[in-house]
C-alpha cells in the first residue's frame, strides 16, 4: 500500500471483532514503527503497554467508559510518556505530547497497512488505566487505542475542509 492510499484508508474504528487477535508479528511490526518515529533530541520517551489479557481488556473497557460507541475489540495499546521525556521549546511549549502524537501516528498507520483497525481514544479515566496496568505515577496516558479487525470497513474520508480553508502562502 503506498503513502498516500495508507492515509486515506486509515479511519477510526469503534466495532470490533471481539476473538480475533492480530497475529504477533503484525503487533510486533505495528509497534516497531511506532519505535522509528522522530522525537525531540531524539528521547524517545513514549511507551508502549499491550493489553491482550481478557480480564485486563474489560477493565480497560470500563476505565474508557464510552460504552455506547464501541464494541469489544482484543486487544489494547495504551501509550505513555513521562513530561520530562521531552522537551521545552523557546516558547515555553512542552514538547511531550507532540513526540506522543507522532509515536502514536506511526503506530496506527502502520496498523492500517497491517489491515488492522485502531480508533486513538483520548477520554478515559487516566487514574484507573494507570492502577489497572501499574504505570508509575509520573507517566501520563496520552492515547489508547484497540487494536483488531473491524466488523465493517469504512468508506473515504469525506468531512475534512478543503485545502483552500487551511493552506495559506506567503501569509495568513
Ligand atoms: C487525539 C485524539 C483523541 C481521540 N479521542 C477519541 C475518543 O475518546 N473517542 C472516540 O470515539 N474517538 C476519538 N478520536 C477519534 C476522532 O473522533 C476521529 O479521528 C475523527 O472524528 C476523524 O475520524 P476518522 O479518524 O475516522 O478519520 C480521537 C482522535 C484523536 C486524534
């Protein structure tokens, strides 16, 4: 699949297939290409949690508590960062969370080209995904995402604005 097709296949997928689990080295290839992602100075402070243990996926489940909009996927990544894993530019602007969404971008593209489906999850109960998988406390929970086959592809991306409303030359 090239570049381009990756991006446009890649959606958010909420309704999964609940007794599939990828096979080990799709993980393991998903995973790696999240590890090759660039960070600031090169850090790489983002970790990497798979939950694949049932009795541990439905806790992480409740933890996300958007009980409406999904349905039981396999197995979970959970990515974390310490804030100190990164760094702080002339602005005052802590760079962690911006090396996390590139860690974790990587990470769901290259499920895609896997034929795996991911939906980064954002809202969940931070304090309870960290007891349940015994993160130490200076870390933060960044993104959680499912990872497994979908019940149903999706079709193309058709709700983004145009090029005209966001790209700009020369000036604002
Ligand atoms: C940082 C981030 C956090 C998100 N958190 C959630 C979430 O908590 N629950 C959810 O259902 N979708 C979540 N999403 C998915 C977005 O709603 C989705 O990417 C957006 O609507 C575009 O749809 P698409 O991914 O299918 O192209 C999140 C996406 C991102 C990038």
């Amino acid at each position: 699949m090239d570049f381009y097709e990756v991006v446009k296949k890649r959606r958010s997928y909420r309704f999964y297939k609940p007794d599939m689990i990828p096979e080990k080295d799709k993980v393991d290839r998903v995973l790696n290409a999240a590890r090759l992602a660039p960070t600031w100075a090169n850090m790489q402070g983002v970790h990497y949690i798979v939950v694949q243990k049932p009795e541990k996926v439905k806790m992480i489940w409740k933890a996300i508590d958007q009980k409406d909009k999904f349905s039981n996927a396999p197995i979970f990544i959970v990515g974390i960062i310490k804030e100190t894993a990164s760094g702080i530019n002339k602005a005052g602007i802590k760079y962690y969370t911006l090396d996390f969404g590139i860690c974790f971008e990587h990470l769901i593209l290259a499920a895609t080209v896997e034929g795996l489906a991911t939906c980064w999850i954002g809202i969940f109960d931070e304090e309870k995904i960290k007891d349940i998988l015994e993160i130490p406390k200076k870390y933060r929970v960044l993104g959680i995402t499912p990872l497994g086959y979908t019940i149903k592809e999706k079709g193309e991306i058709s709700d983004r604005l145009s090029l005209e409303e966001i790209v700009h030359y020369d000036k604002y």
